[in-house]
C-alpha cells in the first residue's frame, strides 16, 4: 500500500454557537458566547484545510434563566458533514458557553419632545407597541418606554422620521430595533 504523507498544520476556527430546543414561553435567547471562542485544531494539512466551522451544540429547551454549560465540539466541513478523525486534535476539546436568557414584553412608545410645549405631537407608526427583553424583575417594573427627545425645532407637520428608543439599562431591544418611526402632527385644540 502507498503511504501518503501530509504535512501537519495548525489553523484556529471560531466557535460557532448553535443553538437547539426553544426557551420557556416569553423567552428568547439574546446572546450566546462560547469561552474560549477559539479552537485550535492540528492534523494533516488535508482534514484541516477541509473544515468548515466548529460548532458547540447547546439545546436552550424550557429555559427561562441563563444557562451555563460545558460542550464537546464537533467538526463539520465545508459541505456541512461532521468529521471525525482519530488524526484531528483540538485544543481545547470543550468549551463553555453562556446564553443569556431574557423575558420578552411589549410596552408602549411614548414620543419625547425638548420643548412640551411645541404645539406638536408624534405617533408611532404602525403601532405604538414594541418588544423589549430583559430580566423578569426589571421588566415587571416597565410598561413605557420613552424616544430620545424629538427636537421641536426641527419638527415639521406631517413628516415622518425615525427616533432612537431611550432604553433603560439593562433592557434590549428585540431583535436589535432599537428605532421606532414617528409622524409629528399638529395639537389640535380637542387633544389638549
């Protein structure tokens, strides 16, 4: 038989976190960090040259705090199938990975002006709900939450724009929108 000889090489991959199962209702999984986030893997150049990603599987099923666990890592290559090869060396094997759990609301926006006394108003649109996660305890304390001050200098009738969410802290946006469009309307005498 013909030995084929390959040179050993060392190449570093990112952890991919993947994650499996769903959180308790009213959860949703925010962030997901794997320390190390690196892995080192040694072996013939041909096995490592042929790894696409190294991934942490973590199943999130029934969550409802954060969750802490320690993951054997798997190996999969470019055409997505797990390799494993007694000649593949990780460094390290495991890895620990942190999910941040958090409980979902929808609160109500409420528009800010600088000046209350603007002679304007703003309305959310569509809706003037939106989605915020956070921890149980802070989140059961909120219900509103503000824009950043709208400057009525520059507000015009009719105009729609987009306004930062004044987020308190310790509490994220859902799915990064941490924007709301708002249309600046005149006060009429009947909603004053």
């Amino acid at each position: 038989a013909n030995v084929i000889l390959d040179k050993i090489i060392t190449q570093n991959f990112p952890v991919t976190v993947e994650i499996t199962g769903v959180p308790s209702a009213g959860f949703e999984i925010y962030e997901s960090i794997a320390s190390p986030g690196v892995v080192e893997l040694q072996g013939p150049s041909e096995l490592v040259s042929s790894i696409g990603k190294v991934v942490a599987l973590v199943d999130v099923g029934g969550a409802n705090d954060d969750l802490m666990v320690i993951r054997q890592l798997s190996f999969y290559n470019t055409n997505s199938n797990i390799v494993s090869s007694k000649y593949l060396t990780a460094t390290p094997e495991k890895t620990e990975i942190r999910c941040e759990v958090l409980q979902r609301k929808v609160v109500t926006v409420n528009p800010v002006f600088t000046d209350a006394n603007s002679g304007f108003t703003a309305a959310v649109i569509p809706g003037n709900g939106v989605t915020i996660l956070g921890k149980p305890d802070l989140l059961s304390q909120i219900n509103v939450i503000d824009t950043k001050p709208i400057k009525a200098s520059t507000a015009v009738k009719n105009t729609k724009i987009i306004v930062p969410l004044d987020l308190p802290e310790g509490i994220v946006a859902f799915e990064n929108l941490t924007e709301v469009t708002v249309e600046i309307r005149e006060k009429t005498e009947e909603a004053q």
